[in-house]
C-alpha cells in the first residue's frame, strides 16, 4: 500500500482508472474483440465441427456467391428491408404527428400504440400464425369468409408469405417510432411555428418547410434503428414457418435464418461465417451511410 | 444526438399533456382525428386482446369470432400449467433477465463514469475500441460465441446463456453521456472529504444519474427478456430453456391447438404487459432517453 500513498492524486486516478476498466477490457476483448475475428478467420476455412479447421481461401465466399439460395434470401432480406422501413416510418409519423395535437386521454391513446413493442416477437409470431390460418381456424379468414371473401393464402403463397411474416414485425416495433417521433415533434420550437403561423402559412406547407426538415436527425436515426432491425428479421420467420423453416420454396428466408441452418443444421460452420460476414458488410454499410447523411449537421 | 438536458426535456415533454397551442375550439376535424386516432389505438392491442380471448376458450368455440368466449375457462391455462414446464422456463427468463441486467447497468456505468470523469492516456482508444463493437452484430458474434461455450462447457448452462450481455456498448455510451451532467466539483469535494474512487462513482455519482440507470435498465431487461436466437443456440435441455425458446418448442409440440398455444403466448406476454400497466409513464420516459441516445 504504500507504493499507492506514495503517489500523486493525479497517478492515483489513472491506477484507479485502468483498475475499474480491467474487467471490461477483458470482456471487449474475450467476447466482442476475438470472436469478431475468429468469425472472419472461419470464414476462410472448412469446419464441420468434428475434424481439423483447414484453410480454404475464398471457397467459402464463392461458393455463396454462386449459390441461387443465398440471391434469393439476399433479396428477400432486402425486401424486409424497403417495404417494412418505409410503411413502419410512414404510419408511425402520420400517428405521432396527430397523437401530438390530441390532448383528450393522450396517454391512453399512446399506451395502447405501444403495447405490442413489450410483448415478445416469439409469442406474436405464434399469435399472427394463428390469425393466417386457412378457414375455419385463422381469425383473418374467418373474418374474411364472413363477409363472402374467399380465403386468402397468407403464409402459404410464395407472394404473400414475406409481407404477411413482416406484418407482425412492423406492428410491434410501431409504439417505439411513434414516442420517438413525438419526441422529436416536441423538440421544435414553438416559435417557429409562430412565425410562419403570422407569415400566413398553411399547414402543408409548415409540414413541409418546417417539422419534415427539422425532424431529420429523429427521421434518420429511425431509418438505420429500423434498417438494422429488419436486415437481422429472424425470430417472426423461424416461428411463423417452423414446419418449413423460411418457406414456402425459400420465399420467406433471410440472411439470419440461411445463416442459423447453415451453422446449426448442417455444420458448416466456414459456410456460415462468410455469410455472417457478408451481414457484417451490410450492416456496416447502413451505419456509415446514416454517417454520411449527418455529417453536415 | 441532442445533449443530456435536451433529452430530459423532451422526456418530461412527454409526460405532460399536448402544448397549448392546440386548444382551439373542438372543430369537426379535431375530433374526426380523435376517432381515428382511438380506432387504430384500439385495432393495435385488438390481436393481443384476441389472443387472451382465445386462451380462455374452449377448443369448439376458437373457430367463433366473438371477443367474449362463450363459456369463459381456465382449462387451458391448468393443462399448460400442469407438467410445471412454463414455470420453469419463466424462472429460468427471470433470472437470466435480472442478473444480465444488473450486471449490464453496473459495469456500463461504472465504465461509462470511468471514461466519463478520469482522466488517463488510452482513454479515447477505451472508448473508440468499445464504441465501435456497436457495429458488430449479435449474429456474426454467435457462431464464435457457441464454439467457445463449446469448449469451456458452457453450453446448457444458466452462464452460456448470460455471457455476451454481461456488459453492452450501447449502455456504456448512454452512461457517458449521462455523468457529463454530474459538475466535477462534487466529485471534488467528495475526494477532498477522503472518499476514495469507488466510493465517489458508488455513493456521489450513481444516485445523481438514477433516471437513467432506469431507463437502461429497462431496456437492457426488455432485450434479455424477448432474446431468442442466442438462448436456442446455446441450450440443448427443455430445463434450461428460456421463455421464448420453451414457448417455440412448446407450440411446435401442440401443431393444431391454437387455444393452447395462444395460453402458451398469454402466458409469456402477461408478465410484461402487467409490468408495463403499471409503470407505463416511466417505461415510455425511459425507452425515449435510451432510444434518443442510442
């Protein structure tokens, strides 16, 4: 101890820096650091599991590249993508941007919007499952033949399957972008408003010319939350499809899904690596991108 | 983003009601859009309503359309409840949510303070390096993550399950942030009174961010709570299941009993849905400051 005394107040705080963060480094580096790099390294190897990693080069990625599956969940995963990050956005923003003038039971109003974003995906996905059932079990077919409707296939269509797995997805993320929004909403100031209000401005055009532009930070960073979210679509899939993980014919499987199998159910793990890898660039490109499009604010 | 006070700002925003500004006289308009706001509120919980519904109905009457079971029963939840597995993967979540959480928001703080308030050469580096594990994500990590339960023996095991969210990036960002409003004089003044570090971080700069150990810690819960992928990777035994990979296995087992797997999702929603009842107001501050920050 009494190396320790012997010490500034200054140098003391570095011992008792580097003494709270020896833990944490240890973990960062254990857990986040190396397996990054065991990943990429894998990605380059052969690996069943049972025999020697052995090097491979690029096979794995050839091999993916020229995989028709892997195009198919490549544009099924981007299909999550641009139709659930747009139609999420718009009707969170059309909700928080009325919700905001609504001052009668608002905090029922906005509880009841996000209640489903405390529920779990996996237990939605069985719930909706069970809404797309054929006649006369699923709720929507019922409902549907009751007013003379014929069923409609909902998880058994090769068209309609991805929309009707990424309904659920966009309804329980909806309460989370809509108290964003109405975060940023409130975060303009009143006087701008004001102003425009005196210069006799209508509402479409403050909506444009004012909340829209001023609301950019809040629209960007629920793009690349809601990007993100859906590029890594899983639990909906995998539960809503269990009997046919991803299907019918494929048309449902995304990225996280073809890399879950590939890993978990035939043990390739090289195989599976390149395809984390390959999320890994995607992800990494949305993220640099939200970078660019803030960078002159 | 937006600084530390203007996000409070917003959050105590929220807590009131709408400004003002928007008191005009109830027009037409105003109150068409009160409706339609209140029907797509109401059309939002609807499947949640109708999935409680369903587990209280008898197996004949799930093909009925009506909201009100007939013949309400609790047979469903008594035959779900009955092999004792539910309860085991519910305890199984709880505890596996709560010690994830606990240790996530004090090592996040504790770091983020660190880097917050110390001053030390490497200190950006710290920062840099953790900061940029934001990028990488959970399914590129698990492939790694289960070889080396693999290999420690982790595999089926409560600490398998815990390991890689012992400490989130995101929360020690969120920390930093928050201690940057903690003025470096108390901290002073507590070093001069002869508290050491830890004392200082413990019993001067904690209780000073406590909103915000509350908003990451509900975050941080939600996440472990609803987490899926990693806990079916890294358990084999229907003991160590959490809720959400018991529940999957369950309704793969029960294929056409839609009653019963809707009691099977009441029962892994319930929890949460009372949680959020009862803190409401809190839980929507405390996912605005987290999700502001992130």
């Amino acid at each position: 101890m009494s190396f320790y005394a012997n010490l500034t107040i200054k140098q003391k705080q570095v011992v008792w820096a580097w003494t709270f963060l020896s833990l944490p480094i240890l973990f960062y580096c254990v857990i986040r650091f190396y397996p990054t790099l065991n990943a990429i390294t894998l990605s380059f190897q052969e690996w069943n599991l049972l025999g020697d990693r052995t090097w491979a080069g690029v096979d794995n990625y050839a091999k993916l590249f020229a995989d028709p599956v892997f195009w198919k969940v490549f544009k099924n995963t981007f299909i999550y993508l641009l139709l659930g990050t747009p139609v999420s956005l718009v009707l969170s923003f059309l909700v928080a941007y009325h919700l905001d003038k609504v001052r009668f039971m608002h905090g029922t109003i906005r509880a009841l919007y996000f209640l489903p974003f405390m529920t779990s995906a996996v237990a939605m996905a069985w719930l909706w499952r069970w809404f797309y059932q054929p006649v006369p079990i699923g709720l929507f077919n019922n409902a549907l033949a009751s007013v003379g409707i014929p069923q409609f296939p909902f998880l058994s269509s090769t068209t309609w399957a991805l929309p009707s797995i990424l309904a659920p997805a966009v309804w329980a993320g909806l309460g989370f972008q809509i108290i964003i929004f109405m975060a940023g909403l409130r975060a303009i100031p009143q006087t701008y408003y004001e102003a425009a209000r005196i210069d006799g401005v209508g509402p479409w055009t403050i909506l444009w010319r004012i909340t829209l532009p001023l609301l950019k930070p809040t629209i960007v960073f629920l793009v690349v939350l809601s990007s993100i979210g859906f590029l890594r679509i899983f639990d909906q899939v995998f539960n809503m499809t269990s009997n046919n993980p991803g299907g019918p014919l494929n048309s449902t499987k995304p990225l996280v899904l073809m890399i879950y199998e590939t890993a978990f159910d035939s043990f390739d793990m090289g195989y599976a690596a390149a395809q984390t890898v390959v999320l890994f660039v995607i992800l990494l490109a949305v993220s640099l991108a939200q970078l660019y499009i803030m960078r002159d604010k | 983003m937006a600084n530390t006070a203007e996000i409070k700002v917003t959050a105590d925003a929220l807590d009131k009601a709408a400004p003002k500004r928007h008191a005009r006289k109830q027009d037409p308009a105003a109150i068409l859009r009160w409706i339609l706001l209140m029907g797509g509120g109401i059309l939002m919980v609807l499947p949640i309503v109708y999935m409680l519904s369903t587990s209280l109905k008898w197996p004949h009457e799930i093909y009925n359309l009506s909201i009100f079971p007939d013949e309400p029963t609790l047979d469903n939840y008594a035959y779900v409840l009955e092999d004792g597995r539910f309860y085991m993967w519910f305890v199984n979540s709880l505890i596996i949510a709560v010690i994830t959480t606990v240790s996530a928001v004090l090592f996040d703080a504790l770091v983020g303070y660190t880097l917050c308030k110390f001053e030390f050469r490497g200190r950006l580096i710290v920062f840099v390096a953790i900061l940029s594990t934001l990028m990488i994500p959970t399914e590129m990590l698990v492939i790694p993550w289960y070889l080396m339960a693999k290999n420690f023996g982790w595999l089926d095991t409560y600490w398998g399950i815990m390991f890689p969210g012992i400490m989130t990036a995101f929360g020690t960002f969120l920390m930093k942030q928050f201690f940057e409003s903690v003025p470096n004089d108390f901290l002073e003044a507590a070093r001069i009174d002869g508290l050491n570090e830890f004392q200082i971080w413990w019993r001067v700069a904690m209780p000073m961010v406590k909103p915000a150990l509350a908003a990451l810690a509900i975050f941080i819960f939600l996440g472990n709570w609803t987490a899926f992928i990693w806990p079916l990777i890294v358990t084999n035994s229907p003991e160590l299941y959490t809720l959400p990979v018991g529940l999957t296995t369950f309704s793969v087992e029960q294929s056409v009993q839609w009653e019963l797997i809707m009691t099977g999702a009441a029962l892994a929603t319930i929890p949460t849905l009372i949680v959020f009842l009862v803190f409401q107001r809190f839980i929507i501050r405390g996912v605005v400051m987290a999700g502001l920050k992130g």
